[in-house]
C-alpha cells in the first residue's frame, strides 16, 4: 500500500502519457507550472480535489482512472505498524 497522494499522481501520469499529452502542455491547461505537475505526478506535493478533477477534464479520463481503490491507500486505520 502505498500513501494517497504517491497513488493519485501516479494515476495522473498513467493518464497523461496513456494520452501521449506532455507535461508542459497539461500543466498549462491548469494553469501550472510544469515543475509542479511533475511534484504532483511524483507524489510529492498534495492535490487538492478541485484540481484533480481539472485533470480528469482536461485529459478526458475517468474518475475512476485517477482515485485508487480504498484498500490500496494507505491511511491511518490499515498502516503497519
């Protein structure tokens, strides 16, 4: 399992390149740097909701493709201690 924000911006690299859509030009479409899409993409840095959803609008994805399944996040309550 692995942290919330690692999986989304894995899930939005998946995306992006699946779509052969560069970084620079997504980051754009947002309103980015393309250094900060990268933190996003590397898990880095957290996402706020509102701009993951402008993600899966511009990239034209699913929801689904983005947000991992609850039982692959690693949260507070299923941590190993």
């Amino acid at each position: 399992m692995q942290p919330v924000q690692q999986l989304i911006g894995m899930n939005i690299k998946l995306a992006r390149t699946k779509r052969s859509i560069p970084q620079a030009k997504l980051a754009e479409k947002i309103g980015i740097e393309a250094s900060y899409l990268s933190r996003i993409e590397r898990g880095v840095v957290p996402v706020s909701c509102e701009r993951v959803y402008e993600i899966i609008h511009v990239l034209g994805c699913k929801p689904s493709e983005i947000f991992p399944e609850p039982g692959d996040v690693e949260t507070r309550f299923n941590r190993e201690n």
